[in-house]
C-alpha cells in the first residue's frame, strides 16, 4: 500500500518535472519569436529591450502568483479593549489606539483586495513614471500637505512663487 503511494508520488513528480521543462521549451521558443516579431518595426536593441520588459512582467506575476500561493492565510485580528478601558488612558493613547484599529482595517482591506492594490500601485508608479507633469503635481501636494501639516498653513507672502510650467 505505502509502496504503491510513493511510486506514484514519484512518478507524479517525474510527470510535472518534464511538463516543466518542456513549458520552459516553449516559453523560449515565445520569446524567440517575440523578439523577432519586433525586430520587424524595431531596431534590434530596442526589440530585446521590449523582449527583456516583457520577461520581467511575467516573472514578477509569476513571483506574485507564488507569494499569493506560499504565504499562509492572515491571522485574525486582536480582540480591540473595550471602550471604557480607553476612556481612563487618556486622549493620545485613545487617538493612538484609534489609529492602530484604522491601521488593522487598512492592512485586512490590502490582504483582501491584494490583486486589485498591486494592479493599482503599479498603474500608479508607471503613471508617475512616464509622466512628468504628474510627478511635479504629486511633489507640490505632498509638499504642501506636509508644510500645512506640521506647520500650520504657509503665509503666502513669504512663500516661493513656483516656475512656470
């Protein structure tokens, strides 16, 4: 009986070692014939550049889709204290504790919705990469959200006209 199960357990690897290989056979061949498709329209070095770019987007979803598989199920969030026990700690440890819940919901939200966050944040950053204009508007907001933020609202007299775009 436990002979039979290893033998097929073997053979099962062996099966799936070999179809490997073989996708691997064939995902070069794609490659291949990828970059010779766009050697058509491109000079060589961009068409393996392209060729390249696209063999890092399936490597990372093929890291995406194994972290996805490999990492195990989240753990259930902390029961959270009662409210009367935040009551007698204080308004920054209460403002702290709120914070820590918010920050519990946001991280359960990401693991939830983690394909729709990581589509997202790439779609962003390539975006944010691409464009410039967008990379000086983002710089200013953040810029004036963290002077408004730490130092009260900026006096507009003593504040640096900004160049013209």
């Amino acid at each position: 009986m436990i002979r039979e199960t290893v033998v097929q357990a073997l053979f099962s690897m062996t099966l799936l070692c070999l179809s490997v290989l073989v996708a691997l056979v064939g995902f070069g061949f794609m490659v291949a014939g990828l970059y010779l498709g766009l050697t058509h329209w491109w000079p060589p070095a961009g068409a393996a550049a392209a060729t390249g770019f696209v063999m890092l987007v399936v490597a990372l979803i093929i890291v995406l889709i194994a972290k996805a598989v490999l990492t195990p199920p989240p753990k259930p969030l902390a029961e959270e204290p009662p409210a009367e026990d935040l009551a007698g700690i204080g308004g920054l440890m209460a403002e702290a504790a709120a914070m820590n819940k918010l920050v519990g919901q946001l991280e359960k939200t990401v693991r939830e919705h983690r394909p729709l966050v990581t589509a997202s944040t790439f779609a962003a950053g390539f975006y944010l990469g691409v464009n410039p204009q967008a990379r000086r508007t983002l710089g200013r907001a953040i810029s004036d959200a963290a002077s408004q933020g730490l130092g009260g609202a900026r006096d507009p007299a003593r504040r640096k006209p900004r160049p013209p775009e």
